[in-house]
C-alpha cells in the first residue's frame, strides 16, 4: 500500500470497468457482511472511492458505475480533476448520473485551500486552528460554507498529522465558532498493518471521542461523521462505527 503524502508522484495505474465493477460489489458485501455483524444499516456507511492512484479513465467508470463520493490526497490533483470530471459530466448526454461529490482527504497546506474551494469538497483532514481559519476565510469571501472533519492521531504513533486525543475536543469547539465551516465529524488514519485488528484501538478511540465530543453538543446536529476504515482495514472500521471508508487500492486492484 502506498499513501500520497508529501508531494509523492504515484504510479498511475489503468484498470477496467469490468475490474472495477467487481472489486465494489466484493467491497459492498464486506460492507454488508460486517454491518450484519455489528447490527448497523447499511445506509449508513458511504463508501468514498480514493483515486489517487489512477487515471481520469478510471475515475469515468467510477461515476458510469453509479459512484458519487470520490476522494483525492493531494490538492494539485483533486483540482484540476474535479474541474475534467464536471465538464465531462456537462457534455454528456442524459441521462446524467448522480452529481458527483469531491472529498479532499489528504494533508492540506494553507496555500492550497483557495483552488480546493473550487470543487466544494469536503475536507477531511483540517488539523489544526490556523488551517481551519483558512478554509473559513477563503469560503466567506467564495460565499460558500465547507463541510470539514477533523483529523485525529488516534495511534500515538510517529504519524505527522492529525490533532492529538487530548486536543481535539477544545480545536473541535473552536472550529464550531467558525461561520463558513460546519464540523461534520472526525477522520483517523490507523497505523498501517497488514492486520487489519491492528487498526481497532484507533477506530475505538476515534469513535469514543466522537461520542464525547457530541454529549458536549461539539458541532451540533451535523456533527454526524467517522471517516475512518482504508482497504486494509474497513470491515472493522465499519464494525466500529465507520460512516465513511476512504478505499482506493481494494477498489482497483
Ligand atoms: C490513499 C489514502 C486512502 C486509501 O488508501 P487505500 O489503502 O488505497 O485504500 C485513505 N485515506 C487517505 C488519507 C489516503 O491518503
């Protein structure tokens, strides 16, 4: 597995439809299979397709296949992508398939705020006071309001980014003060492993916090998300509360 921090160039892979379409309805099963576990309902866990690693041919199957969440780590590709998708979309007869919604889930420098603004994603990985600030200025003077998470470290690891446990609550509730971002939940990323059971302290910590977070009425009634769960990992995420799984190599393999 390889993750697009830094300003990593990743190897683009092209794979089919046919591929594509059979590797998401083995994804759903997995999804079925462990909501069934744990009692959850299937509409409530959205599956965001990460295209970091493929080309704009697979990012038409994605959409073609009825895929409306697709997420992007890095701001220099989600842009320009976003833009290519929407005017494929516009030229294309109907019917149109459902609008696509771009989430922006990989570190975020300030600099980079305005041109992800663009797209309307929603961001998954404000980490701190100052970038958040930033979104919320950049979408006041955009006249829009930006759903954003709030990246956690649940795993005390080494890992660069995401706010600590301990600190999340008071940056939650100065986020909420914020006019033009609406807290919508909290994202983590679980130490890599090739065990995925070594991914459920985070996802547990994350989720606990999520619950103490909402009994502080941090966020309010939108305050609703657990981004949380990658292809390694994402029954058990959904086994812990997940609301949306960012997959990509599980969707192209
Ligand atoms: C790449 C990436 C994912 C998806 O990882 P896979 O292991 O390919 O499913 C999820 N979240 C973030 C932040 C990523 O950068």
């Amino acid at each position: 597995m390889r993750l697009g921090g830094g300003g990593a160039i990743l190897p683009i892979m092209s794979v089919t439809r046919g591929r594509i379409e059979k590797n998401l309805q083995r994804i759903r099963e997995e999804i079925d299979a462990a909501c069934a576990r744990s009692g959850r309902r299937v509409e409530e866990v959205s599956l965001v397709a990460v295209t970091k690693t493929v080309g704009l041919d697979e990012v038409k199957h994605l959409v073609d296949l009825g895929v409306t969440e697709l997420g992007e780590s890095r701001a220099q590709q989600l842009a320009p992508r976003a833009e290519e998708v929407a005017a494929w979309l516009g030229r294309r007869r109907k019917p149109q398939p459902a609008p696509v919604h771009w989430h922006m889930i990989g570190h975020l420098q300030r600099n980079k705020v305005k041109a992800v603004l663009g797209c309307s994603p929603v961001i998954h990985s404000v980490d701190s006071l100052r970038l958040a600030e930033e979104v919320d200025s950049r979408a006041e003077r955009a006249g829009q309001t930006v759903d954003v998470m709030l990246q956690v470290n649940c795993s005390q690891e080494q890992q660069k980014y995401g706010v600590a446990v301990g600190a999340a609550m008071h940056l939650g509730e100065m986020i909420t003060t914020l006019k033009h971002v609406r807290l919508i939940g909290l994202m983590t990323m679980a130490p890599l492993s090739d065990d995925p059971e070594a991914a459920r302290p985070s996802f547990v910590r994350l989720r606990e916090l999520f619950e103490e977070m909402r009994s502080e009425k941090t966020g309010g009634d939108g305050f609703r998300h657990l981004s949380m769960g990658m292809s390694q990992d994402y029954p058990v995420a959904v086994e812990e509360g997940a609301t949306l799984l960012r997959i990509g190599s599980a969707v192209f393999e």
